[in-house]
C-alpha cells in the first residue's frame, strides 16, 4: 500500500514538472492519499469562450478521477468504497474548478 502511494505521488511530481500554466487537481491528507496531485495544462486553451471552458472542465474531471483512482463499483469492491471514492473526485474537482476561478468553468461545475 505505501509503494503504491509513493508511487502516486511521484508520479504526480514528473507531471507537475513536465507540464505549464497548470490547474491542479489535488487530494489533501483527509483522504489517505498524501496529497496527491496532477497537473493539468490549459495554456492551448481559450478560457473566454465556452469550448475552451468546457475542454479545461473535462480535463480537471478526468485529472480528479485518476487522483482519486475513481472506478466503478464491480472494480471499487464495495458500495462503501465506492461512496469514499465519489466524494474524494468531488472534492478534488470542486477545489480544482474553485483553483481556477473562471466564470466558465464555474458555470459548467454548477450545473
């Protein structure tokens, strides 16, 4: 279990450093992942229109899932699991759409 969080987490450092004008999907100490987080880069992106936004929300959605390693239920093992899992993908998106902070963004988040 440490080696795959070790792992995680240096994982999480080579994308960081690769990649520029991140947004940061991200998982505190609260959710047994050490602080996990991906990079994820936007800086191709035109935040002032609605394509641009939407392509930077799925971006962050599918950043959130793999910090979170969300699955589904057959692969989580439990309804339980599966339930820890969802709220650790919402959080992780929530703060990296409130990271962000573009109005766009936000909208698609909220709706």
């Amino acid at each position: 279990m440490k080696d795959s969080k070790l792992f995680k987490c240096l994982l999480a450092t080579v994308v960081a450093v690769g990649l520029s004008a991140p947004a940061m999907a991200s998982v505190g100490e609260s959710n047994d992942l050490g602080g996990v987080s991906i990079s994820v880069s936007f800086a191709d992106l035109n935040l002032e229109n609605e394509d641009g936004a939407l392509s930077l929300y799925r971006r962050l959605k599918r950043a959130s899932k793999r910090v979170c390693d969300f699955r589904g239920l057959n692969i989580a093992g439990s309804v339980s699991q599966m339930a820890t899992t969802r709220q650790c993908y919402l959080n992780a998106l929530s703060s990296a759409v409130e990271k962000i902070d573009n109005d766009l963004v936000t909208e698609l988040h909220n709706s």
